[in-house]
C-alpha cells in the first residue's frame, strides 16, 4: 500500500507543477505581446526619425526640431531671453 500511495503523491505534484509551467508560460506569453504592442506604439511619428534636427542658438549645445523654430523663431529668442533672466 505505501508504494500506491507514493504513486499518488507524485502523481499529484508532477500534475501541480504540469498546471504550474503551463500557467508561467501563458502568463510570459501574454506580458511579452503587451510589452512589444507597447514598444511598437510608443513612437509618435511627430517625433519620428525623419525630423530635421538643429543646435539650437544660445542653447549651450542643446539640439531642438527645426520646423517649430523656423515657423516662429521670434518666439524662440523671445523665450530663451526669459529663460536667461532667471
């Protein structure tokens, strides 16, 4: 009888860990397609990599997209003498 019931016992911890691996591996599955849905919606194609990019004038270096301060660059140094009085 001990040996029946050794049977059993494995039987039951061999379909635990079954049910165990199965579940660990859904739940991987399921946060591996979140995670690249995720990084492949992050991007924003204002930001994408076709943006022409400048240095930006007195900006020690700093680099800034170049439409925004063509389309209105009296705002630029408007805002960047404010910047430098504080």
């Amino acid at each position: 009888m001990n040996s029946s019931e050794r049977k059993d016992d494995k039987d039951e911890s061999s379909t635990f860990y079954d049910t165990a691996t199965k579940v660990i591996g859904v739940v991987g599955a399921i946060g591996a397609a979140v995670s690249l849905f995720s990084w492949l919606t992050s991007g924003s194609e204002e930001n994408g990599p076709n943006e022409k990019m400048m240095k930006a004038p007195g900006g020690n270096g700093s680099i800034i997209p170049r439409a925004p301060f063509e389309a209105n660059p009296r705002d630029y140094f408007k805002n960047q003498r404010q910047i430098n009085k504080k």
